[in-house]
C-alpha cells in the first residue's frame, strides 16, 4: 500500500468553485482537508478529516466538485455505492462536504475527472465512477504499477500512466468526459521504473530516460524526442516543457524542440503560471519561458500553488522570491500537486 501522504496543495487556477478563490489553495496536511491561507497553510474554513490518502484533490469540470483516493472502511452516513473497503471519495468543493463513497473494494492510487471520474485502483482495475450518483459504471483491467505519475487533463480528457514496463515503455489510460476508456502501449526504450507526466497545447508529455513520448489524447498518436537526461518530475508552460532528475533540469520548445535552459542542479520542477520553479541541491530558482532565470534562493520546493513556492517551511512568493510566510513541517511524506478544472 502506497504510504500514506502528510502534506497535498493543490492550486486552483480556472473555475474555482464561489468562496473559494483561485489564490486559497486546497491542501490536505496530514490528515485534515481544507480550503488554506496560501501564506501559511493554516485552514481558512471547513475541514474534513482524511485518515488513509491515495492521491492529490482531483478537480472536477466548473470546479463544483473534486475526488480524492483514499483508503477507508467507510464514514457513517454518507452515500454510498460498490461492495468492499471505501476507494475513491467525491466531494463538494464548495461545502466541502463528502457527497459519495465508492466501495471499490481496494484504494485508488490514480485518479483524472474530465466528467466522468477515472480511478486506477492498486489490483489494476479501472473504474468509470458517475459523479452525480457515485455509481461505478464500468470496471476493466489494465497494467498497473506503483509510484506512476499523477494523472493529467487536456483536451477534454483524462490521461493516465497506469502502467511502467522497465526497459520497455509505459501503458497510458486515456478517458473522455463521458466516460470512455481507450489504452496504448507507448514505447520509450531504456524506461526505468518512474516516468514523468505532463499536459499542454491539447497533448501529454511523457518522459522516461533519455526520451520523451508526445501523444495526443483525442487520437492516441505518439511522436517520440531524444534528449539527454532522466525525468522523474515535468512541467509545462506557454510552449516550454521542463524535466527535472537526476541528471538535473532540461528546458525545451515544444514547437521546434530547441534547448532553452540546462541547469545541472536542479533535479525537480513544477509551473506556477507562465514561469517554472525548478529546485534541488539546496537552492530554489525561477525560469521564465525562453530559459532565464528570474530569481534563485536558499531552500528546498517541495510544493507550488497559488503563486507560492512551499520550501520547507519557508513561504516564498513565486513572481519574486521573497518570503512572505511561514508553513507547517511534517517529519513524514510531503507531496503537492497542482491541480486545474480539466478543460472542455
């Protein structure tokens, strides 16, 4: 079973549900859910108690609601559907109330929701969940392995890597609003057992050692780029894909697959807007798109949301570098995602 998470932000950027704006992120700190101060993740409104987390807050379309993996024998009086132990939880952004529990029988470990909700679960089944009734409504096997990549949207869909084959490529799960499952095999040569996962301009970045896949989700077609590195983080934005690993940090155009940035130091890296904040080796820094660096400071980014970079437990805003606020420290796991209403 996948160790349980401490700390997940997730930053809303579009359609942020009234009440809850873009610049109050979602986080769940080690076992309390709530709407947060982004200067220092203290709960700014209603919380709910999470015992076992599988997966970051999954936004739904308009923000209305999100799902959220977990592993529960099942919280009293709440809806609920499927047999066995509690997998997948549906939740009212708004409110912030649990609206469903999905009994699938084992904990969701990969979760996307264009419409319909996607969930791979750790036996390597994937459910098709109806948000509105909490019905499961189709259940199919595919590959699976553990510590794959948070799934992505774009263009209407959900993508999903649910499966690594070592030294052979990845099985990818794509699913569309209504529900709909299509799977590919995509190859990417030398693979080692983590790959990284990005989405932008309507494709899925995929990225292992020394390649990166390009699909496209509405087609399933797969264009493959060389580069020099090894991914185990990924992020996109305005036409720039970054891969972080241990090889360090690599900057490309998407269009012309120019190099625009190597920074041998940096072995993570997430976006927050148009800029990427890369880290490792004890220092934080800001790129901009075509490659130059903004700012650089001590510190250690293990999150990013709502124009804030979490670098344990410094607060540092993301346009400037300044610190502006304090967050909690957490001696266990500590992971963050961004997450945005999927787009149509």
């Amino acid at each position: 079973m996948r160790r349980r998470l401490a700390i997940v932000v997730s930053a809303l950027v579009l359609g942020a549900p009234a009440g809850a704006l873009a610049q109050q992120p979602l986080g769940l700190v080690d076992q309390t859910l709530a709407w947060r101060d982004r200067d220092t993740l203290q709960p700014a409104g209603p919380a709910i108690a999470v015992a076992e987390a599988h997966t970051a807050p999954v936004m739904g379309p308009h923000g209305q609601r999100f799902a959220l993996g977990v592993s529960s024998p099942g919280e009293p009086g709440i809806p609920t559907t499927g047999r066995g132990r509690v997998g997948l939880w549906v939740v009212d952004a708004q409110r912030l109330q649990l609206q469903h529990q999905v009994r699938a029988g084992i904990a969701a470990e990969a979760v996307v929701f264009p419409g319909m909700i996607g969930a791979v679960l750790q036996d390597g089944t994937l459910l098709v969940v109806d948000p509105d009734s909490g019905r499961i409504v189709t259940r199919r096997r595919v590959g699976f392995s553990f510590g794959t990549p948070e799934g992505v949207h774009v263009a209407g869909r959900g993508v999903l890597v649910n499966e690594v084959r070592r030294g052979r490529g990845v099985e990818v799960a794509v699913v569309t609003a209504s529900g709909r499952v299509r799977t590919r095999f995509v190859r990417l040569p030398g693979v080692h057992r983590t790959v990284a996962l990005a989405a932008g301009d309507g494709r899925a970045y995929i990225v292992g050692h020394r390649r990166i896949a390009v699909l496209d989700p509405r087609t399933l077609r797969v264009s493959t780029r060389r580069f020099d590195g090894t991914a185990t983080s990924a992020a996109y934005a305005d036409g720039a894909l970054a891969v972080g690993g241990p090889r360090g940090l690599r900057l490309y155009d998407t269009t012309t697959w120019r190099a625009l940035a190597r920074d041998e130091r940096s072995t993570h890296v997430y976006a927050s807007g148009g800029t990427f904040i890369a880290g490792g080796d004890g220092r934080v820094s800001a790129l901009t798109r075509d490659g130059r660096t903004a700012w650089s400071t001590a510190g250690n980014a293990v999150a990013v949301a709502a124009g804030r970079v979490y670098a344990s437990p410094a607060v540092l805003d993301a346009a400037t570098g300044q610190r502006v606020g304090t967050h909690p420290e957490t001696h266990t796991v500590l992971r963050v995602v961004d997450v945005t209403t999927p787009s149509r």
